[in-house]
C-alpha cells in the first residue's frame, strides 16, 4: 500500500499516477476522504477518553452530593467512548479496505497499456537460418525432451513432461543461474510454493491477479505463481539488518498460474503453462537505494541471457502493465525465431515500500529509527519459456541443438543434444 503521508502531500501525483496506469483517479480521492474520516474518528476517540480519565480522577476527590451526578456523568462517558471506539474501528477498516484498493505509484515508465513499452536496447543478433526452422515444440519432439500429450493425459491442458534432455536442460539451467546468484552475493533458497493468505495478499496478488492465482480451499492456502511472494513473507513483521548492504536471495520454486483469460493463446509447446519451476531474484533495501538496486537486478538477467547466447531487448513497461505492487519494471524479451517475434523471458519489478508497508518489513536508518524498506524482485530464469527459446534459437538443421558454452558444465561437456534414435 502506499504511504499516506506522500497521499497527504501530494495527491496529485498520486492522481497521476492512476491516470498513467489507465486507472480511476476517483480512488485516490475516496482514500483521501477515509483517511480524514479516520483521522477524526481517532481525535474524538481521544478526546473522549481523556475527558474519561480526567472525570476518573475527579470522582474519588468529590464531595458525597456531587459524587451522584459525577457518577452519571461517567456512565454517559463510557458509552460515548464506546460509541466512538466503534466509529474509529469501522474507520480503521474502511481506510485498509481504501488503501488496498489503490496501486503502487508508477515511477518514470511510459504512460499506457501493454503495446506503449519503450525498448531500451537491443542485445546480441538475431540469426538467420538456411533451413526452415522449426518451433521449439517440433525441435523437443526430435530429441525427446519434451512430452506434452502424457502431460495432457495426466494432468491436463497445458501441462507436460520433461523427459531426457528436458529434464538435464531444467537442472543445468537452475545450477547456472543459482552459481551466477551467489557469485553475485545473492543467498540461495529453495522457497515453499504454498502459502498463507497474509503473503498473498501483502505482495499485491489478491487484487486485480486474483483469477491467476490457485486456491487451496481446504487448508486456506494458495499456491505461489512466482516465488517472490514466499520472499517477501519470509522477512514480515520483522526488522531487516540492511546496514551491511542490500539483503538479496535467490528461490528457486515451482509455480503455478491459471492462466486466466488466455484461452487459445500459445497453447503449443510449454511457452505458456499452468506450472513451471523458475529461479527469482528478490532483494530488501533503503527505498532510496531501490533505483539503483533495480538496475543491478536488470543487469544480471542480462546477463544469464547472454551466456545462453539469446538475442534480446529491453523494454521499459507502460504504467498500465505493471501489475498492482510494481512502480516501474523492466522486462527482457528474446527472440523466438519460430514466432519472429520478442517475447518475455525475465522481468524485474521496483516495488517500493508498497508490498513491505502491507507485511511490516522494516529496517534501521542511520539513526537507529524503524523505516519502511523497499523489496524488488526479478526473474533469472524461467524454466520452461527459456528452454523453449534455447531450442528454437540453437536448433540445426539435423534436428540437433547446440548447447550455449556457459551450459556446457551443467551438461556433462556435451556440445550438442542430438535427435533420438
């Protein structure tokens, strides 16, 4: 959630900031009015209960012929107070209700919807081929990595199996990203992919993303579409030692979406899924430093993408596309030759003080003084979206696909994942 006091001070930007994301700025003045409204609430409440304190005292010292009429007096008192405790506690409930209402305030990204993203740049050639080239799914088939009718089978549509050089591709990819992170200082996690509600809905996912995520009704938790949220959770309703630096970790978690309003989109091959496994950068930092740490993040997805020797560019999303909890996100799109087109692969999200206000994530200022820390997360790699742009990219014309130099380790030294038999 945002804080009130920036509300307060400048409602404007605030307003702005609704109007970038395609967003009604009504809601900031709805926020604004049950802040006032609680604020009032809490000054009679007050005023009322010292006026309850003071009689109090008064009673004791009272002559026997006016200690009757004080006695009503605070008879009177105390159901007032009681009254505005009331007024002040459905005050307090309809602020949370406003303030969880209203998005993070966007923060230098371009105004609009998903189509208005600036490219910041481009990295590395996209390839040409003297070979018609095939989709990652036809080139998984050719070396028997991926099995999408048994995952059908099983489990349902967009569900699949990673078989043979599937499944060692997952591994090498999950061990290069986890030696670049804590080379990189990151500490690494294996994180749970279920979680209560709290962490859900304190890292923004309840909102608008609601119809993404999975429930499990039975036990009151959900299952995580990204482990940022089991990140951010970990260090609720605490007090975070920032004074050596930025606190950074690495998950690594399966993940799950719905994948709701996306019927008859990329449903072939495992480019969009209800469930993969991905490794999410996630750091903790003073909300000044966050802009630079943002930058970092962004430089290590770029990166892991260019030791598996991916063209790619950058792009600055529009305010409309960050999603609730972000003020500004990066994502880094590879080129899919089979689609001729760029498509997401890594992201990275500022997200202030938003979702730590909401779970209680502080740290020390200079001072010694509680402050609010700023949290940003970013994906190194997506498991199944980055094997599938391996294949197609790295495919050769006998079917076979060359293994990016960087991977080689992860995979036995073997240069090349031939066609089976």
């Amino acid at each position: 959630m945002i804080d009130l006091r920036t509300l307060r001070e400048d409602p404007d930007r605030v307003r702005a900031s609704q109007q970038a994301r395609g967003e009604d700025p009504a809601a900031v003045d709805a926020l604004l009015a049950a802040d006032a409204q609680r604020r009032a609430a809490v000054t009679t409440a007050d005023t009322l209960r010292a006026e309850q304190k003071a009689l109090g005292k008064r009673i004791p010292k009272a002559a026997p012929g006016e200690r009757t009429g004080l006695l009503e007096q605070a008879k009177k008192l105390a159901e007032e107070v009681k009254l505005a405790e009331a007024t002040q506690a459905t005050a307090d409930a309809a602020l949370h209700t406003a303030q969880l209402a209203l998005p993070n305030i966007a923060e230098g990204g371009p105004v609009g919807g998903e189509d208005d993203f600036v490219v910041l740049e481009h990295v590395g050639d996209v390839p040409s081929y003297d070979f018609e080239v095939r989709d990652h799914a036809e080139v998984a088939e050719r070396i028997a990595a991926i099995d999408i009718e048994r995952g059908a089978k099983v489990s349902g549509a967009r569900f699949y199996f990673l078989t043979g050089p599937g499944a060692e591709l997952e591994f090498a990819l999950i061990n290069l990203a986890m030696a670049q992170a804590t080379a990189a200082g990151f500490t690494p996690v294996v994180a749970p992919a279920l979680v209560k509600p709290a962490a859900m809905a304190g890292t923004g996912f309840l909102g608008a993303h609601a119809a993404e995520v999975y429930r499990v009704d039975a036990d009151d938790l959900y299952l995580v579409g990204t482990s940022e949220v089991a990140l951010a959770g970990y260090h609720s309703e605490e007090i975070v030692d920032l004074s050596a630096g930025p606190r950074r970790y690495a998950a690594f978690s399966s993940c799950f979406r719905r994948e709701a309003g996306s019927y008859g989109k990329d449903t072939r091959g495992v480019f969009r899924v209800h469930w993969f496994d991905k490794v999410e950068m996630f750091s903790y930092c003073p909300p000044e430093e966050s802009y630079d740490e943002h930058q970092r993040l962004l430089a290590w997805e770029k990166e892991f993408l260019t030791k598996l020797e991916l063209p790619f560019r950058v792009i600055d999303v529009a305010a409309g596309d960050l999603g609730s909890s972000a003020a500004r996100k990066f994502d880094c799109e590879a080129w899919f030759p089979a689609q001729q087109r760029y498509r997401e692969l890594t992201s990275t999200s500022n997200c202030t003080t938003f979702q730590a206000r909401r779970l209680n994530i502080r740290y020390r200022d200079a001072t010694g003084r509680p402050q609010i820390a700023a949290t940003l997360n970013g994906t190194l790699c997506a498991i199944t979206r980055t094997i599938a742009c391996l294949l197609e990219t790295h495919q050769r014309a006998d079917g076979s696909v060359r293994v990016p130099v960087a991977l080689r380790p992860y995979l036995a030294g073997r240069e090349v994942l031939e066609p089976a038999d």
